[in-house]
C-alpha cells in the first residue's frame, strides 16, 4: 500500500519505478536512486533513531528533556505488578498501560484503567510482550498524529476512534457487517479500493461496549454514536480527518521540536489535545517509520495533504553523495526490474497491503 502511494506520487512527478522484488522499491532519477523502501520501511532514518523511538523509555527521557510536555508515567519490571497497581493508583486518574519497547500498533496497549484489577490486567497483558511495562497517566482529549519531515509538519491528522451510528433497527453486529462492507477485505490492495481496515466484534469490542451498558446485540437509537474501541488506531478500524489548517501553532512547534529532539527524518508524532486548535497538549509517543499513508485515508478529502510528493520534491532537489550512480548508461537499465510494472493509479497489478506500525 505504501510502496503503490509512493510509486504513485513518483509517477506523477516523472521519476522511475523499479520494483527489485514484489514488495522492495526503488524510485530513481537521472542521477541515480532517489529513496529505496518496503513498505514503511525506507532510507530515510537510520538504526539510533529505531532505537530511540521504539523504546518509550528512552523516547520519554528525550521528548522530557526537549522541555516537552508527556503524560506522568514510570515502567516497572514485568515482575512488579503490585508495584506499578500502586503507582497507577497514586495518579488520580485512570492510567495506560503499554509494553515498554518495540511494539506497535498499540500491540498490548490498554486505556483508561481506573480499578486496581483493571490496571493489574493490563499490566499482565503488556507484560506479554517485553520485560517492561510502561504505566502513564490517561490524558483526555483526542488522539492526533502528526507527520514531520525534516524538521517541517506537513499534515495532521485526527484519528477518530472506530464506531458505528445507530439506525433505529439494526442490531450493533449488523452494523458493523454493513460497515465492513465498504472496507479492506483482503491482504491484496490496489487504487480505487477500499481504504479503511474492517471494524472488529472481538473480546475487546465486547468489552468496550460492556462499558458503555451495551452488547453486540443492542440496538441503538437512531443518530447514536457508539463506540467500539478505546484506542484510535488503524488496525482496529479508526478512521481519519485532516486538521493542519486548523492546529494550534503551538502544537505544530511541539511536533516539529519532537522529531528534531530524537534525531528523525520522517517523524510520526502522537499528541493528544482537548481542542487542536488551542495550546493544551501532551506529547504522547514519537515514531520512526509512520504510517505514512493514513494521510491519504482521510474522510475530508478537499484538506487532504501530499505528503509523499513534498518528501519525493525535497529528495530530488538535494546534493546526492558521489556514490549515486550516475544513469548515463541509461539505455542498457530497463526502467523497472523484469516483469514488473511501475504501478499508477491505472495499473492493473495488485499491490500487497503493508499493515502500519503506527
């Protein structure tokens, strides 16, 4: 999905394609390559910055000494679990509870605990993903991402948190059935399909509804808005709008010390505010390798971004080191690996999807 968007913009602004394999891409100029990528993995960030976004630690630490603003949080060894309950409850306030390192996705993640079990439960459960366990403060607002790069935000995105909308007569599982029915309903992905990932009635579906007095068998009110997740997250179906013009400079200043603070080319920057266009926030997590193409996902399409042909633009535009190699034997070079197309938006080859990271 990503390397299809990106081919796309590359198409557009008349670089070459070059697809190494099915899922490893290569955009290319007259002077060599521009930026090599699978998925939203690219050349853009190299391994000390991974590093430093992917253990939140770390990530914390640096955001707090950038003077940035980040929810009240500690990590606990996955073997003080009475320690961390303790600590979540000193808060006040309902907590998070998140593996410590190298996850995404929100893989592990559980929001607004407030009871000593419900804290001890997701302390257990982001325990089975790292050693640590990471307890912070839930912060009320709404959940934005942020997309820096090179020190400048090109868009923002609020990430509105998966429901349904009731209509008098249908059941909550019907629904969401209704619901996937205009949505991603297999790994393969292409131009003019589907952009959102389907709306899920699992477990934790149940619980988030169980919290709010509902079952999957409820049937809401016309006009009713019912959520069914916590968490505002592409994989579990969240959906997105586009909100750069109306952000709070602020803010924006507040992303963009983010990602220089952690050293990231291509920063995806997570920041929770109550009204995006005023000043409160707080820095909630910085990422390397964004999911950069949710930016293209939104539902307010005439604010949508360009986010790959800005990057691409500034790419083409700068010195390339003496080891590019220079095209001048260009006719010898087929401009795409054999028997691979370089996708547009007509281009018949289906792309395999990439699943986010972030």
């Amino acid at each position: 999905m990503v390397n299809g968007l990106f081919a796309d913009a590359a198409t557009r602004l008349g670089l070459r394609c070059r697809y190494i394999t099915e899922d490893f891409l290569s955009i290319d100029d007259e002077r060599g390559t521009v930026i090599r990528m699978s998925g939203v993995y690219n050349d853009l960030d190299g391994f000390a910055s991974g590093i430093i976004c992917g253990d939140k630690d770390l990530s914390r630490r640096v955001l707090r000494d950038a003077g940035l603003s980040i929810p009240r949080g500690e990590s606990f060894p996955a073997t003080e679990s009475s320690q961390a309950v303790a600590f979540a409850l000193a808060l006040g306030a309902p907590c998070v509870t998140k593996p410590a390192r190298f996850t995404s996705s929100s893989t592990g993640v559980s929001v607004r605990l407030t009871t000593p079990s419900e804290i001890l439960k997701g302390f257990r459960r982001s325990a089975l993903y790292c050693e640590r366990v990471l307890v912070e403060e839930y912060v009320e607002g709404d959940d934005y991402r942020l997309l820096v790069y090179e020190g400048q935000c090109l868009s923002v995105l609020r990430r509105e948190r998966p429901c349904v909308t009731g209509d008098g007569h249908s059941s909550i599982a019907a629904l969401i059935r209704c619901a996937n029915a205009s949505r991603i309903t297999s790994d393969n992905w292409s131009f003019g399909d589907p952009q959102l990932m389907p709306l899920k009635a699992d477990a934790r579906t149940r619980a988030c509804l169980a919290s709010q007095q509902l079952s999957l068998a409820s049937v809401p009110e016309r006009g009713c808005r019912i959520e069914l997740s916590r968490l505002a997250n592409y994989s579990v179906g969240a959906t997105y709008r586009e909100c750069l013009g109306v952000t709070h400079p602020s803010i924006i200043d507040a992303a963009e010390r983010a990602a220089e603070a952690a050293g990231v080319t291509l920063a995806g920057i997570d920041i929770i505010a109550p009204d995006i266009s005023k000043p409160a926030h707080a820095v909630n997590e910085i990422n390397t390798t964004p999911s950069t193409e949710l930016h293209y996902f939104v539902s307010n399409h005439e604010d949508r971004a360009d986010p790959f042909a800005v990057i691409l633009r500034r790419l083409i535009d700068r010195p390339r080191s003496s080891g590019a190699r220079a095209r001048d034997d260009r006719e010898r070079q087929p401009e795409t690996a054999p028997d691979r197309l370089a996708p547009t938006t007509h281009t018949p080859e289906r792309l395999k999807a990439t699943v986010p990271t972030g």
